[in-house]
C-alpha cells in the first residue's frame, strides 16, 4: 500500500518505507492487545483456579471435623476417655 501510495505521489521508495513502518506499528500493536487479552486470561483462570483449591479445603476441613465429632461421640457412648 504504502508502494503504491508512493508511486502516485513520485516517490515508490519512500513510500514502501512508510507503508512498511505502518505495518510494523500495526502488528505491534495487535501483538500487544494479543498478549494482553492472554495475560488477563490467564490472571482469570489462576483466580478460579484458587477459588477451586480454597472451596476444596474448606470442605475437607468441614469433613474432617463432622469426622472427630462423630469419632469423639462413638469412644464417648464406649466409655474411652478422649484427651
């Protein structure tokens, strides 16, 4: 493009010059966008990621609990001391 605008005005060199500037900033720029789009991506799954892991515990630990409860009530209805 930046040819042909060149050589309607006189000048194909310059023109290809420009036209290949033009191009660089363009793909800079889409490359950029690219790779900021991936990063918030990625920023986004490491969250759901850690909301996964922290409900996972927070359950585990919820079973482990009713766990000793009921653990604790079955030596207790045996008369075994629990420490």
């Amino acid at each position: 493009m930046g040819a042909i605008g060149g050589d309607i005005a006189g000048d194909v060199g310059t023109g290809a010059a420009v036209g290949a500037g033009v191009g660089a900033i363009g793909g800079t720029v889409r490359r950029n966008r690219a790779r900021r789009e991936r990063d918030g991506w990625e920023a986004h799954q490491k969250q759901q990621q850690q909301a996964v892991q922290q409900d996972a515990e927070q359950r585990r630990a919820q079973q482990q609990q009713a766990y000793d409860r009921a653990w604790s009530a079955c030596m207790s209805a045996r008369n075994y001391q629990i420490q």
